[in-house]
C-alpha cells in the first residue's frame, strides 16, 4: 500500500487507521505516535494529519508505481546491507549515543541502527523528497510495533534540503556524546543535478579552487557525496565517534587526498569495497567509507572487502606522494620525480559527426555516411583511445579537420583558402553552435580546443587516459604529416624519431608499469591523467634501467618495425632529459 506516494506496510497501515481514528488533533497523534516510535513530530501539521487519515481510510491506494530517481543519484540502500554496514560496525565496538542520517531516503540505516545499536539516545534523519520522509516515518513505525521492547531513543525527520540544515548546531548540543554519522548520499555530480534543475544542490561555488579553464572543462564539477561528506566533516571532526558512508571509490579517494591540506581529524580511514551491481544494479564502484572522529589526522585508507572482511591495500599518502599502493610504491618510488617533457592531452572538438571523417576509395565520409570532398590540407590522420593497442602506429583508420594551429585562432582564413572545407563546416554550422560547453563560448567559429605547436610534432608516444592498459604507443607521420590524438589520449611529441624511440622504450620498461601501478587508480574515470604521468622522471630511469635492455629494445623494435635507430643520439637524449638543476652543476 502506498501513502502520501510512500510504501506503507499492512501492519504499520492497521495501526495508524485503528489508533487514530478517535483522535481528531495532530498534536495529540503526534504523541501518540512518539510514545510507540520515538519521532517528535510524525506530522508536521494539521494539514499532514487530516490527510493520512483521509488516505488510511481510502481502500484504493494499493497501486502506485516506483519513481526512476536514479538520474538523481538516488540508489536506496536495501535493509540487508544496511544492516550488515552497522553489524559491521558494531563489532567494531561502535556505539553512539547519537545518530545522523544525512539525505536518509527510505530511513534504512536508521532502521539498522535501531537494530544493533543498544544506546542510542537521538537520532536526525534529513531527506528532501517528501514521500521518503513519510516511508522512513512509517518504516520506523513498523519497526517497534515488531520490536516493542527495543531501546526507543527520541527521532527527529526533517523534511529539507540537506545543503540548509545546521549540523554544526548538533555537533555543539551533543559535544560530549558519541556520534556516529552513517548513511548513502546521492551518487551524483553538481551538473548532472543541476541538469535536471533539482533543488538539492550546494550553493554556487569553486569549492574545489580549481583555475577557470579548469573549472570550465570539467575539474570543476564534483560528486554531491564528496561535498556533503566534507560538510559533515567539517561539522564533526572534534566530536567523539565515527563516520560511515555509502560512496563511489572516486570520492574516497578524493577525500584521502584532500587530507593533506584539510587535515581533519579523522583517522583509521578505511573503504570496504561492496558489488555495486549486486547491492544496487548500478555501474558503478563504490564502498563503505569508514573513519574515527576527533582522531589524529590520518593520510592513508585501508582497503579491504567488505563481505570477507579480507585486507586488500593501503593507498594514499606516502612521503609526501599521493599513491594507489603504498606497499608497491615503496619499492618503484626511485622514478618518481618531474618529467622532462610535458604531457598534453590531444584535441577536443565536441563534434564527432562532422569532424571525424573515414577516407573510402579517395574522399572521406563523416560519421554520418556523408561522402565529403575536402583539400587535404586541414585534414590529418587521427587517433583515438580504442586505437592505442600497438607500440608503433604507422596507419590511423580516422581522420580530423584541424581548423586552428592554436587556442583561440581566427578561423575565416578557411573560407578563402580552403573552400571546399568551408563549404563543408558552414553546412554543418549547427552542429558546431550547439556545444554545450561553455570553453567554445565567444571563440571563432569551428574552434577546437587541445591544440598548439605541441600538437604537430611529427614524433609522439601516447597512452589512453581511459583504459586501464600500462602500454604506450609510438604513433608515426601519416603521409608526411603529424598524426592527432583526441582528449581521451596523453602524449609528448618530439621532433627526432630517435628521442621518441627512445623514450618508449624507458616507458614500457617493467620498472615504469609498476611504478604507474602504484599511483594509479583502476577505477577512476581517468586512470591516468597530466599530473600522474608527468611523475615520470625519465633521467632517474636511465639509471635504473640498464643498458643493455635499452639496447636489446632498440634492435627489437628496428627489426619489426624497419626504424634504422641508433645509440648515436644516445648522450644528447641524455642531455634532454637531465634535470635543469643538474645542468647548472655541471659548469661548475
């Protein structure tokens, strides 16, 4: 049965309908109903109390469909792991005296807290979806008219925007008491709500303080879980107790991060991995966040799983390096330095369906089956993540229209010396007006962005942001012209094929796999990134790598691929890759 668009159970319903209904004041019913479930105001006025009676009374409100709020990041935590996460915790001798379920849907952690935690004297529960605020009511109601002698602590439900309500008025009311914050946030980012104009958004702001350019293409934009775990931690990192939430990998990891310049005072950090697809049918990684309050700060997280309790890893900080296995990275932390060349991310265009072309039987055809007749000229072979498989790439199965050699070039050029082509990108103006990001905003017309005399260099090596392969690509001219990666992809370029040979092979070296192994994390949405792979500290790898294996790689590599290197280049590599501080001590 459904009430007030709630799931309501056959037992709580025949209550409500056979104990209210002499009663003709909600502030009567409201302690009525806090006698048998502890919450202080089940209805927040007359208006909530003459509804439900009205609705009780109704035989027809059996059939109701479930809302899809999933798009809201809303995957409600079922009983069953709800229950297990406080058992879980319980036997980690946790017992709060007070309770506080941010953004508490359906009220399952509540439920499960009132199951294992004998002590508990208050319990908060916020939610701003109406009908969650009355499922968790009738939820707790069902609860203690099965568990009548069960310890019934006061309940406060607070029908509100979590991002409004003062935690930090609790956190000094009951600063002498044991707390324990637990729950499930919204597995969703800022622009994704904001998409879909929810009202359960933060207040406008860089809260990450990021620059604009990255604000503006994506750094800015950040999971809602990340900003409400930092609000509660603001609000509870000197109260005695602990926290346990419900998040994506991503935003442990992110807040393991964040500690170094936070510091608060959490410790014993752990993340106990759950099957997201099992618990929740979602796609997504996720676990159990787990921390002890008003604690020394703590810069590591322990990573274990959740249903064998087995200890995986330690990730996080480790002399002063920011790592994904800190075991591991111990013993490949040698190359860890700055790299002498500087990674770039390849073009962004926003525009697949126009500037991506196929060459069939002599002229391209775009991704719309369009046959397309251009001058070569703006026209270059192009790579994508799913192309890096190979360690030498001579053929690209795409090509792109390069309409800029630099960010923010006037593009009217085009119309008078490549008609053709502009022929063919005015046709498709449309298509170009309707990107939605805001970096394209008040730029030339068919602008991209990605590019610069970084992006013609005939030599590249690259890697996909993407996957999660530790190999790179030696990526070779196409018809006398430098290849394009898109922005899935990183790369240095080079303007001798013997410096980019070279390179390669100290980056597919064992020692390098393993060191990218230890910083990188397999379940980001990038698994590397600029300022993971500029830690390569390619003069600290000659040392450690010897010789003769370069050596060995060089003929390898000459022989499968017809490249004709050799170490005759070798001491001015040396050269490029020594670090400026070591130049400068060697005039002296």
């Amino acid at each position: 049965m459904k009430i007030f668009e709630a799931n309501i159970s056959y037992q709580a319903e025949v209550f409500l309908s056979e104990s209210l209904k002499n009663i003709t004041s909600f502030e009567i019913a409201n302690q009525k109903l806090s006698d048998v479930t502890g919450i202080t105001h089940f209805f927040e006025n007359e208006s909530d109390f003459v509804e439900l009676i009205q609705l009780i009374s109704n035989t027809q409100n059996s059939v109701a469909e479930e809302p899809d709020r999933a798009e809201y990041g809303d995957f409600q935590t079922n009983a069953n792991l709800a229950n297990k996460a406080t058992v879980h915790l319980s036997l980690k001798n946790v017992s709060p005296e007070i309770v506080i379920e941010p953004t508490c849907g359906k009220g399952s952690f509540i439920v499960a807290s009132l199951s294992n935690f004998k002590g508990i004297k208050t319990i908060f529960g916020i939610e701003i979806y109406r009908p969650y605020v009355w499922e968790t009511k009738f939820n707790i109601l069902d609860f203690f008219l099965s568990n009548k002698t069960c310890n019934k602590p006061e309940i406060v439900i607070s029908h509100c925007n979590v991002f409004d309500f003062d935690f930090k008025k609790i956190a000094r009311q009951f600063a002498m008491q044991k707390i324990l914050v637990i729950g499930n946030p919204p597995w969703v980012t800022n622009s994704k709500l904001g998409s879909l104009n929810s009202a359960n958004l933060p207040k406008k702001s860089n809260f990450k303080k990021q620059n604009g350019l990255d604000a503006m293409t994506g750094k800015g934009n950040f999971d809602i879980a990340e900003y409400i775990t930092m609000m509660l931690f603001d609000a509870f990192h000197e109260n005695t107790g602990h926290l346990s939430l419900l998040v994506k990998n991503s935003v442990i990891k992110n807040i393991v991060f964040d500690q170094k310049s936070k510091q608060y005072r959490i410790g014993e950090i752990e993340k106990h991995c759950i099957d997201s697809k099992k618990e929740f049918n979602a796609s997504v990684e996720a676990s159990l966040l787990y921390c002890r309050l008003n604690s020394a700060p703590g810069f590591e997280c322990r990573e274990f799983d959740f249903y064998s309790t087995e200890s995986k890893l330690d990730f996080g900080w480790a002399n002063s390096k920011f790592v994904s296995n800190i075991s591991e990275y111990i013993e490949t932390s040698g190359i860890d330095g700055i790299c002498p060349f500087e990674w770039r991310q390849g073009i962004k265009h926003d525009c697949s369906s126009v500037m991506e072309l196929e060459k069939v039987n002599g002229h391209y055809v775009n991704n719309r089956s369009e046959e397309i007749f251009l001058e070569e000229d703006l026209v270059y072979g192009f790579l994508k993540s799913s192309d890096l498989k190979n360690t030498v790439i001579i053929n690209t199965r795409k090509h792109t229209i390069v309409t800029q050699t630099k960010v923010g070039q006037e593009t009217a050029y085009i119309q008078h010396s490549f008609p053709k082509t502009y022929e063919y990108l005015i046709r498709n103006l449309s298509d170009f007006q309707s990107r939605k990001s805001s970096i394209y905003r008040g730029k030339p017309r068919f602008s991209i962005f990605g590019i610069g005399e970084y992006s013609f260099k005939p030599y590249k090596i690259a890697i996909s942001g993407l996957y999660k392969t530790f190999h790179f690509t030696l990526v070779l001219p196409q018809n006398g012209k430098p290849v394009m990666l898109d922005d899935t992809c990183y790369f240095i370029g080079f303007d001798r094929i013997e410096f980019a040979v070279f390179a390669i092979i100290l980056l597919n070296s064992k020692t390098t796999k393993e060191f990218l192994q230890s910083i990188t994390f397999s379940d980001s949405k990038r698994v590397f990134t600029k300022d993971l792979l500029m830690r390569i500290d390619f003069f600290k790898l000659v040392s450690i790598i010897p010789q003769e294996e370069i050596d060995e790689q060089i003929i390898r590599l000459n022989k499968k691929y017809d490249l004709k290197i050799c170490l005759s280049s070798w001491e001015n590599f040396l050269q490029e890759i020594k670090p400026t501080a070591q130049q400068q001590l060697s005039m002296f």
